[in-house]
C-alpha cells in the first residue's frame, strides 16, 4: 500500500519491494520486515564505491530487551536493500542509542563493526569488534581495540582509509584527573587485530560522539568535544595514525559548562582537502549550530535552535542537516551554500511533522545527497527513515 500526501511531498511505503525513484524530496519510512526489528535504537551508515552499508540495532520484540544489532546493504542508492543479516554474537548485545551508535566502515569485500556492549554497571561497558571479508555474509569476532574488555569505553567511530586500512577512535574511563579520555587504533589486517591503543586526548568530554574522516589525500582527522573549554576540536595525521597533530579549537565559543551535552558535530573535504564542520555551542551568548570551515574559519550561524547534525560536500555545494525542535515536534532540516559556506540557503524541512525525528545522517554520491535519521510517529516505535536530496 502507498499513500501520497500533498502536505510535505511524503510518500508512505508498507512495502520495501517498489522500485523508488528519489525526486527533489521524498521520505521513505522503512517497514518493520525491512529490518525485522520492532524498535530502532542506534545506526550507521558507510558508503564505498557504489555501495551503502547499514548497520542497525534495537529490539526483536517487546519481551526481549537485548539489542540485536543486523546488517544490510543497497547497491542502487538505497532504493532497495538486502535482507538483515545478524552480526552479533551471544556475547555482544549492543548498548547502543542515538549520539552512541554502532559503528561500521567498509573497503571493497571487508566489513568491519564496532559497538559498546552492556557491562557489569549499567549504561557502561566495553566495546566490542566484529568483521566480515565476504561483504556482510558472515561475520566473525575481533579483538577489542581498547584491549580491556572490563573498563567504559563509549562513543567509538569507525573509518576505512584509502588503503583499505580500519581506524577507530573511542571515549575510554576516567583518567586521574577524572576525565575520559579521548583513545584510538588502527588495524592493518581487516578488523581481525589492533594495534595497541594511543590517548589522543587526556581529558575530553564525556558524552559527544566523535566523528572520523579520511581526506582526499588521505589523512586522518578526528572532531571531537574537548574539555575545557567544552568547544569542538580537530587533531590530524599525516602518518596513517601513528602521530596526531594540529591539534585546533573548531570555532572558538570559550564555552566553560560542567555536564553532558550529548552533542558532537561533522566533518566533510573538499576536492582541494578543506574541511567543513557543523558544530554547536551550548554558550548562552553564542548558542546554536554553526559551520566552520579552514578557508576563512569564521564560524557562521545556521540556526539557535537546532543541534544534532551532519555536514556533506556534494561537487560545489555544501549540505549541513540537523535536527530542530519546533511546535511540529523535532523534525529534520537541510540547509546548502554555494559559496564555500559563507551563505547558507533558507532551512527547509525534510522531516514529517508532529514526529520526533533526530540525529540525522548524510552521505553522498556524485549526483544526490541521502540524509539517514531515527523518527517516532505517534504510539508507534522508533523506526529509520531517509530521503534523497538532488
């Protein structure tokens, strides 16, 4: 069955089967069987090559409240999907939810999988690997890239480089100074081993996600809260991770704060490697999501009220999307510049309205950009959705 709504352009499918063809705007929210979850808790998506590869956990149904955490990909710019595939195995049920997702990243046949499992404290545990070298139809256990699989390590994000090697970055326990620390590694064998893990950071905040990226000419970057002051920062490497450098505040709020914000941001490259991010601010004088970018790194103001967000380039455009609460309930939206960033395009909402739609996602290919989220509609679970921006 499928129902058009004039109001927002949204298109509703009971069936993942249809052929969809993306216009200028169309949602699809995905069916329970597409996934075969009741309930979506937590994701990510990677695209490589021609292909996106999902990762997915929630809950089989009401009764079991173990996270099952599934794969799938599409190989049509996520017009159609292939049938979830568990990846978890019984000893690594996903603490997983928004703003702490699980993580995967791909290269060619080779998948890997990183999430936190539930410890012995609850909402606390160790990270767990799991890889796959048949492109997602089986997969098998790694080694945990924090080595102790007895301490808090949450909020890991994960990257495949341009020489097909894995590297992930992680919030581990507190320090002596009673911070977390900012951790990463690298694996040069596909996700079966890691190297021994490095503190990037001594002192970081607790509870931003962390955001990886590969430039063009292929360094590494990781944006990530710092403590004091609580704004966003870029350590690079220039040396496939073996030393990180440069280390940069990301707009320069001077926000002092003394909690968790559960706010990270995003990072995406240019063709000439300049980086563009969507950040946000909790500075009273300053509050709201910005976009930064190393052309003229003049924090510009998108919106007060928005905060989740992602940030793509797509040829000369660039896209950020964020979630916003409004009296619609928290909906999606997207903004675009053409002009380095300078500018930003009247916002636009991608979202249904009265949904609760958050954390959303971007990836993108040579002609269209997929934004990715999580959205609860009324007395329903929470469910994945996406749509194609031209």
């Amino acid at each position: 069955m499928k129902t058009i709504f004039s109001a927002g352009a949204l298109i509703l499918l009971q069936s993942c089967s249809a052929i969809i063809a993306p216009p200028t705007l169309t949602t699809t929210f995905y069916p329970k069987t597409s996934v075969g979850l009741l309930e979506i808790s937590s994701f990510d998506v990677y695209k490589d090559g021609e292909t996106l590869h999902a990762l997915v956990s929630g809950l089989k149904n009401e009764k079991d409240k173990a996270q099952t955490v599934r794969y799938l990909q599409s190989n049509d710019n996520g017009k159609h999907w292939s049938s979830p595939v568990d990846v978890q195995n019984t000893f690594s049920a996903a603490l997983a939810a928004r703003g702490n997702d699980v993580q995967l990243a791909a290269n060619g046949q080779n998948i890997v999988a990183i999430w936190q499992t539930q410890g012995e404290i609850p909402n606390s545990g160790a990270l767990i690997s799991m890889y796959s070298h048949d492109a997602g139809k089986t997969w098998q256990a790694g080694k945990n890239p924090a080595v102790d699989n007895a301490g808090d390590q949450s909020h890991a994000d994960l990257i495949a480089d341009k020489k097909g090697n894995f590297h992930t970055v992680w919030l581990a326990d507190p320090e002596e100074n009673g911070y977390q620390s900012l951790r990463y590694s690298r694996s040069m064998d596909n996700g079966e081993n890691w190297q021994t893990p490095s503190k990037l950071d001594e002192s970081s905040c607790s509870c931003c996600w962390n955001t990886l990226a590969v430039s063009p000419n292929n360094e590494l970057h990781v944006l990530y809260r710092d403590m004091n002051p609580r704004d966003m920062t870029l350590l690079s490497s220039s040396d496939n991770g073996q030393n990180w450098q440069s280390k940069k505040t990301v707009g320069e709020f001077n926000w002092h704060f003394d909690g968790c914000p559960h706010v990270g941001g995003g990072i995406a490259f240019d063709e000439n490697n300049a980086f563009y991010t969507s950040v946000w601010t909790g500075e009273a004088s300053k509050l709201g999501l910005y976009t930064v970018n190393s052309i003229t790194n003049f924090p510009v103001k998108i919106r007060q009220n928005a905060t989740h967000s992602d940030i793509a380039v797509l040829k000369n455009r660039v896209i950020v999307v964020w979630d916003e609460m409004s009296k619609d309930g928290t909906g999606i939206f997207s903004s675009e510049a053409t002009d380095k960033g300078t500018s930003w395009s009247t916002p636009r909402r991608l979202s249904a309205n009265s949904t609760n739609s958050t954390h959303p996602r971007i990836v993108t290919n040579e002609n269209n950009a997929l934004i990715f989220w999580t959205e609860k509609q009324p007395k329903q679970a929470n469910q994945w959705a996406m749509t194609w921006l031209e």
